[in-house]
C-alpha cells in the first residue's frame, strides 16, 4: 500500500522505521508537527520524526492544522491508500480522515478501551497496573473509540517508569503496526469494535499533576514519580523552591517520619509519607544537574526537621 505516516516524538520512529523497511509498503510522506523551540539555545528544531524522515529522503509535511487547504490539496495529491498514526498530536478532521480509502489506523499504547486519550503509559503506571499494551485501531471522530484491529501485551514491572515502558511498547507496537497494514492491505484484517465495558480516560499529565502529595501513601507516592518519569517530571517544594524528583524506593524498614519530613543519612536521604518512608534516588534543584539525592543534600545543607510541600 501507499502510506503517509503521521507522527511527531521519538516514540514514533520505530514504527516509521518498521514501516520504511517493509517490502510490502511504500512511506510516500510523513505528516509531522511544525519545528518546535527547543534546548538552551532557543533554536526551532525538527521533530524526530521529521529528522528521520528526511534522512530517508522521504517528503515531510508540517501542517500548522491538519485543515489547512494546503496540506489536504498535498494529501489528495499524494493519494495515500492508509495513513498509519503514532502519536501525531493533532486531531484530525473529517476532511483529513475522508482522504485515504482505508482510513487512518491509529497505533495506540494501551489495551483499549482502556486508557483512551493522551496519555495512556503513564496513567497505567500511576495507577499500579500490571499489564497493558499496545493496540492499532480505524480513527473516528470520537476519542480512541474506533475498531480495533490488532494488540500486543506489555507487563509492567515493579520498577518502570512511564519512559520504561514506553520504549518498550515502541517496538513491540512498530512490529504491530506493520502486521496491521499487511493484515488490511491483504483484505483479511477487519477491525472488531471496542466493548462497552472496561473504558478508562487518560488526560493529558499536567505539571501541576506531577506535585508530589507526601500524605499520600508510598506506594502511591511512588507511583506516580515513576508514572511522571521522565515527563513532564515529578517535583516537589522545599523553601518555596521547586525541587525535581527522579524514581524513589519504598523503604518500610525505615524509621517513621511525619509525611514530607526530610531525613539524610550518610548514604541516603529519607522522606515520610502517608505509610512508610520512601528513599530519593535523583534530585535536581533550580538550575542545577540531576545528581544522586545523596550528593543533592550534602550540597543543599538540608537542615533537620525540614519539610518537603512546605
């Protein structure tokens, strides 16, 4: 088939990649959000999927909105028989979606229907489940609810952050993506429609989601750093400054502290919670580097009885 493929972060590009090596399929475009300002210097930079793209010599096309007259007369022109989707970033209008005789088809990490929406990764890890997945399914006006042609399944360790997991589904899921356009290029694969039961919504993680609440117990507190690991960050307040917190460890064995209550040992640095204690792995203050939470306070001066939220 005749493909464009739409897609914008590094998850994305193990899937274009799968799909430029098939002997099956030819990638007659890339849809890709606009340069973005990026790094210290400020610079627009090319998505990784556009970076990737044009390393293969393949058209790009940044559409401001994906209704641009423009890139729909380029769409029409190029004459697309599926467009295959990895976290794109736009939604995608009825005139867009009209275009390739076999639609758009949406590559998906998660087992829907749970887990519709922007972020589903990192709302199966903060929410403590233990498997998930990846599943390709026909784009419809409405949010992640069209048919479902194909899933594959991921179990989530006990120590995956958001980042983790994803690299992970972004192989596993390239793989199905590629067996999906076989599937609907050979006219065998019809998508089943999703169930009634079991939908779950997965907004978008704000950074004002990603605020540690020491009341909360540890095993929540910690999963939602490593749901919010590495984006957009977990954080916390200690001074009134902004304090980024990589993955922490439970720690029941240790000495019970009020929730927030910071302690350092020699080695280590422990904060209270709503149960337990939980052992800092990676700080990082106000423009300063990532550094082990030992290092962090030695250089901070943490007095005793300090507070993290405060």
């Amino acid at each position: 088939m005749k493909l464009v493929f739409a897609g914008t972060p590094e998850v994305a590009v193990p899937a274009l990649d799968a799909l430029i090596a098939s002997d099956r399929h030819e990638v007659a475009a890339v849809v890709t959000r606009p340069d973005a300002v990026a790094g210290r210097g400020r610079k627009l930079v090319a998505s990784p999927v556009a970076q990737r793209a044009e390393e293969a010599g393949i058209e790009v096309l940044k559409p401001v909105r994906p209704r641009d007259e423009d890139f729909l007369a380029r769409l029409r022109e190029i004459g697309p028989d599926c467009c295959p989707v990895v976290a794109y970033g736009a939604l995608l209008p009825k005139t867009a979606l009209d275009v390739p005789a076999r639609g758009w088809v949406n590559l998906h990490f998660s087992l829907l229907p749970a887990w519709r929406g922007a972020a589903p990764v990192q709302h199966a890890v903060m929410a403590g489940d233990e498997v998930t997945g990846a599943s390709t399914f026909l784009i419809e006006q409405g949010l992640d609810s069209g048919p479902v042609y194909g899933v594959v399944t991921e179990e989530i360790r006990s120590r995956d952050t958001s980042g983790d997991l994803l690299g992970r589904l972004s192989h596993s899921g390239a793989r199905l993506l590629v067996a999906t356009m076989d599937g609907i290029d050979g006219g065998d694969l019809v998508g089943r429609p999703q169930p009634a039961d079991g939908i779950t919504v997965a907004p978008k993680i704000t950074v004002e989601d990603a605020a540690v609440d020491w009341t909360a117990p540890a095993l929540r507190v910690d999963r939602l750093i490593r749901g919010c690991t590495p984006a957009p960050g977990a954080w916390t307040l200690l001074g009134g400054e902004r304090v980024k917190l990589g993955p922490v460890a439970p720690a029941p064995d240790a000495e019970h502290l009020e929730p927030g209550v910071v302690e350092v040992t020699k080695k280590a640095v422990f904060v209270g919670t709503g149960s337990h204690p939980v052992r800092l792995g990676e700080v990082q203050a106000v423009g300063k580097k990532r550094m082990a939470a030992a290092d962090w306070a030695r250089g901070t001066r943490i007095e005793p009885g300090a507070r993290f939220g405060a």
